[in-house]
C-alpha cells in the first residue's frame, strides 16, 4: 500500500491503482466515503454524508491519473464509479472539479470504447484541457452502445452535470434528433 494525499488531507493508506480494475476499486472506497462522510478518504477532515468536497475530488482525480493507469483508457468501471459518487452526491463544495473529471472520464472512456485515440490520462483529464481539444465532435464517430450506455447512466439522475449534459449534446450533435426522440430525459440539459 501507498498513500495518497489529494489537497491537505493527511496521508491515509489507501492502494494505489495497479489497473483499471483496482482503480475503480479505489473510487468506490470514495464513493462510500462520499456517502457515510467516514472512511479512509476523509480521515483528518470534517466530512459530512452525501457531501462531495473539493479533497473528493482531488482522490478521484489522483486514482484516474495514477502511474499504472496514466496511459490506458478510461474503463466503464472506472466510469460507472464516477457516475455512482455523481449520484451519492447531495451536496457539493467542489467548484464543478468532479462534474469536469466526470465529463472528461466518460468522454474518454467513450472515445476509446469507439476506436478513438485518446491522450494520456494526465491530459486529458486536467482541469487545464478542454474537453473539445480532445474529445470527438460528433455522434458519427462514438459507438451507438456507448452512447446508448452514457444515456442510461444519465437518465433519471437527480443531478444534472452540465459538462457532461454539453459532451453528450456535442457527441450527439444533428445525430439527436432521432435519439432524443427515444430518450427525451438525456438531452434536455435545461438551458
């Protein structure tokens, strides 16, 4: 085990990601922490249950772009973990760096899912890049399944995140019509 120290929470040992799969692992070790407000994630910190704060964050931020995983894509676990700490959040005092990472993960995960090259993880996660130096531009390019997943994942929601709302709106783009017809719920993103 090594330790991880996202913002100024004191080390914890927590396994650093050695795949995708003990990535996604990890996340649900925040995910629960999210959660319960306890756990190895908000020792040494005031921590609230279904509050997601900007250390949340940073331990997402830090599992995904691990050494062992840097250069992988994104995988529907790691995804589907980020959607679940999406869903488990209430409350929110991270100044939109999860709704980002969230956006930016499944985006990767959807372009490489598609046969589409991706930066590194590094990259393309970083609240420096914007998605659209990245990510693809039309529905044309991303896998129908993929597409007909994120959907799925975000029908329902009670939070609307709204940078991946505008991903899913550019992956879509003119191709909406006929898949907004069939799922309303997905690209009304409320503007």
């Amino acid at each position: 085990m090594t330790a991880l120290q996202p913002g100024g929470v004191d080390a914890i040992d927590v396994l650093e990601p050695s795949c995708r799969d003990t990535a996604a692992q990890a996340l649900a070790v925040v995910r629960d922490g999210v959660i319960t407000g306890e756990g190895p994630t908000t020792r040494g910190r005031v921590h609230f249950s279904r509050a997601l704060d900007a250390d949340d964050a940073a331990w997402c931020a830090k599992i995904l772009t691990a050494r062992a995983v840097e250069h992988q894509p994104v995988s529907r676990a790691e995804a589907e973990a980020l959607f679940e700490i999406n869903d488990a959040a209430t409350e929110r005092s991270d100044d939109g760096r999860f709704d980002d990472l969230l956006a930016k993960a499944v985006a990767h995960h959807a372009a490489s899912a598609s046969g589409l090259p991706v930066p590194s993880r590094t990259v393309a996660l970083s609240p420096d890049t914007d998605i659209e130096s990245w990510a693809p531009a039309r529905a044309a390019n991303v896998n129908a399944d993929v597409l007909e997943w994120i959907a799925s994942q975000m029908r329902g929601k009670r939070h609307g995140n709204r940078a991946l709302m505008a991903m899913v709106a550019t992956f879509v783009g003119a191709a909406a019509l006929p898949l907004a017809a069939q799922l309303p719920q997905v690209f009304d993103i409320g503007m």
